[in-house]
C-alpha cells in the first residue's frame, strides 16, 4: 500500500447549497487532524460539506458533474470551492474552482493552483490559472503570461478548452490538458512543478477520497444493494452488491467482495460481538460470452447460526458498508474518508468507541458529519466543528475549552442559552408546533367533510 501522506488541511465554501460563505480548517496548528466531527441541526450545511468535496473529486478526475453535484448550485450566482490539501509533509497545494450553473448546465468559470514547499522562507506561488468568459479563455501556466504561445500549442489549448466547455469537465484536468503538461515539448511554459501536482491530485488524492453520502444510506435503507465502499488488494472504490441473489454478477466482482469481507471478518466480529458475514453462492453459470457470472446471497452469522442478511438492522448494514474504508482509514495515511451521518442506525456508545479508536490512531483522515452527541463527549474540542444558524459564517469551532469542561453540555447549552460567538441553533416554539400539528389535522377534517 502506498506510503504517501494526504490530509485536507481546509476547505473554503462559497455559494454551495445553504452556504454562502464558510470555512473549515482541518488541522491544529501546524499539525493535520486525522478526525474531525461536523454537527449542527438539520439543513445548516453539514452535508454541503461532504458534497463539496464529492464535487472536486469528480472534476479532478476529470469527469462531468452528475445532477447531484449540479443542484448545490443555485442558477445565476458563482459557486466556489477552494481546497487545501498536504501531500508527504512536502508541499501544501490550493486548488480553486468558480462554477456557475444556467438551467441545469454549468460553466466553470475560473481554476487556480497554488503551491507551496513546506521549507523555511517558501511563500505560496501561482502555479495555474485558468479563466473562462464569452470571449475568450486566458490560460497561464504559472508566470508566463510574457512568453506568447505558438501557434501548434494555441490550437492544443483552444480545442481542450471547447471540449471542457461543451462536456462541463474541468479544464485543468481533462486529459488533454494532462497531455500537453507532461510533454516534455511544452516544459519552457510549464511550471516544472505542475506536473507533478496534477498527477498527485489524480491519481493520490481523488483516487483515496472515499465519499459516503445519505443517497446511499438509503439505498441500503431501500434494501436495493449493498454499496460496499472499500480498498483490498490495492484496488479500491464503490461496488455494488446484491444481498439476495436476485441478479447474476461477473466473477471479478464476486472475488473482489470476498476478499472486502475476508477483511472486514476481521473486525467485525469485535464491533459486534459474534457477527461474520458471508457470501453464499446460490448458482454459477455462463454468459452468452463466456464469462463466469455467480448469483450470491449475503448471510449474517452467530455462534453457527446463520440468517440473511437483509433481516439486518439498518446499523449493522451501515458499519459492513464503510467498514473496509474505516479499516483503510486506521492503517493508511494517503486515505480520506467523508461519511455524512456516520451516526445513523449505529448505537451510540458503539458509534463512540468507533471514532475514539480512530482518533486516537488513524493514520489516515476520517471526516464525518452527526446527530448523535456522543462523540462530543469523546473527541477532543479541536476536533470538532459546529455548523451555525449564519450562511455567511457557517462554520465554527469553540475555544477556550478547559480539560474539565464537557463539549456535550456546553453544545446543548449554547442551543438553549447561546453563548457562542455565533448562534448555532434557529429556535423552534413548542407551543407553535402543538399548534400547527392540530391546525394541519383540523384542516384534513374540514376537506373530509366537503
């Protein structure tokens, strides 16, 4: 496994979802944090944040935004995403994205790369800029504004710039743009450390950021499959897996989930005491091409007794979904991890021992978002954030928390009391609520009778 080190040190919100303006910082000091909580009462940007980071992972691989990505846009107003990333203690890089969405369409309007040694004297330095409008494109590749490009390097970058404009793809990313940057023909207009920063972000960090978002909690919810997030056997990403055999999947991916649940059998059983879970092959056969296909049925198993698996409680379907991912985020540093509502289905004090655990030895990096208190009581305070009711400052950490202080008490009295230098609660009226709950009835009661 890769021995690269990978932390997002911040990431800078503008104009996504409910967000107008927000900044997370990811570390403590000069020291990356390996967790960090995100809480905050429904609809106040937690999610935002996840599917930000869904969002630049799409375009650093060079792919369109699917419609998901697109509605955290509003139509109109310029969206940005500006994110820090840490590779190997060597080298920090900003990477900023200006997007704007017309209909369901969108337009990025501005990349910028800055990069930065992390050596005594070394300042942040422009190393890509890209800036798109109705007439023209500009494209610098760090400071060479004075050199002109030829004619053959014109016709390169006018064309990679109408494919990304007319496939909504970043600029900066597409393959042809990769191309031009790593041929060593065009070395006198490229900064000789854009190669390799573009490469670390394809192929190190977009590649190693696993996302888990609400849409599949519910289709585990739904019992459609189960979407295993994992990396075994130096292959990693999102399958999708059949719990009841109800359709037949290609042999490389039944290998490949059991060698996910040959690892997670691994820590499982200590999570939930007894528990293993297994592929059972109800059928094999061949397609009309030849290749071997199985129909697989999922199967929990305690103490020799064994049940399916979709008779699970929606918890323990959860922690088998990210187990593999946790297990990478645990023993790998170049592994990133976001997980909206980590909490959900999962017993609290089994959600606390989870978070304890990698807090305390993670060498990767575990970003999550929560309802569930319990981990306030767990982690230390730098490693938490509070979302607020303020969308031009929505994000916040507390200060001056003394060892004895409980972050639980202090959070639940803040939404009671306040005291925050930001107000982190909208407050609701019991009695308004009795009130319109027996004024939607009433209303039923009146149609009825019509």
């Amino acid at each position: 496994m890769d021995n690269s080190t990978i932390k997002i040190k911040s990431i800078h919100l503008e104009n996504i979802k409910n967000v107008c303006n927000g900044t997370i910082d990811f570390s403590d000091g000069k020291k990356q944090l390996n967790v960090l909580g995100v809480y905050g009462q429904n609809g106040s940007g937690k999610t935002a944040l996840i599917d930000s980071l869904a969002m630049i992972r799409i375009l650093m691989l060079g792919e369109r935004l699917n419609s998901g990505e697109i509605d955290l846009l509003t139509d109109g107003e310029i969206s940005k995403v500006d994110i820090e990333i840490q590779f190997n203690e060597e080298y920090e890089i900003n990477y900023l994205v200006s997007l704007c969405k017309i209909n369901q369409n969108v337009k990025i309007l501005k990349e910028i790369m800055y990069m930065k040694k992390l050596e005594k004297f070394q300042r942040k330095s422009l190393i890509f800029e890209y800036s798109s409008s109705d007439e023209m494109a500009t494209i610098d590749f760090a400071g060479k504004k004075d050199r002109p490009y030829n004619e053959n390097e014109r016709v390169k970058l006018l064309t990679a710039v109408a494919l990304a404009e007319e496939n909504e793809t970043s600029f900066l990313f597409s393959d042809r743009i990769r191309t031009f940057i790593n041929d060593k023909e065009n070395k006198e207009i490229i900064n000789p450390n854009l190669c390799q920063v573009v490469n670390s972000f394809c192929t190190e960090f977009a590649r190693n950021l696993f996302l888990y978002s609400n849409k599949l909690s519910g289709i585990i919810y739904a019992e459609i499959f189960l979407p295993m997030s994992f990396q075994v056997d130096n292959a990693s990403g999102l399958v999708p897996l059949p719990i009841d055999a109800s359709e037949e999947i290609p042999e490389s991916l039944y290998l490949t989930a059991k060698s996910i649940f040959e690892q997670i059998n691994k820590v499982l059983p200590k999570l939930i005491p007894g528990l293993t879970v297994n592929l059972r092959v109800e059928d094999k056969s061949k397609n009309l091409d030849g290749e071997t296909e199985y129909k697989v049925a999922v199967d929990s198993e305690r103490s020799g007794n064994s049940i399916p698996f979709k008779k699970e409680s929606d918890g323990i379907k959860k922690i088998v979904s990210i187990l593999s991912t946790l297990i990478n985020v645990y023993n790998s540093p170049n592994v990133i991890a976001a997980i909206d509502e980590l909490d959900a289905g999962i017993f609290e004090f089994l959600l606390g021992e989870i978070v304890e655990v990698l807090s305390d030895d993670a060498k990767g990096q575990l970003i999550f978002t929560s309802h569930n208190l319990r981990a306030l009581e767990i982690l230390p305070y730098k490693k938490i954030v509070f979302t607020t009711t303020n969308s031009e400052n929505r994000y916040i950490r507390v200060s001056n928390v003394k060892k004895t202080n409980n972050l639980r008490d202090m959070y639940i009295r803040a939404i009671q009391l306040g005291g925050m230098k930001e107000e982190v609660y909208q407050e609701t009226d019991s009695y308004e609520i009795r009130k319109a709950f027996r004024k939607a009835f009433k209303k039923k009661i009146e149609r009825t009778s019509l």
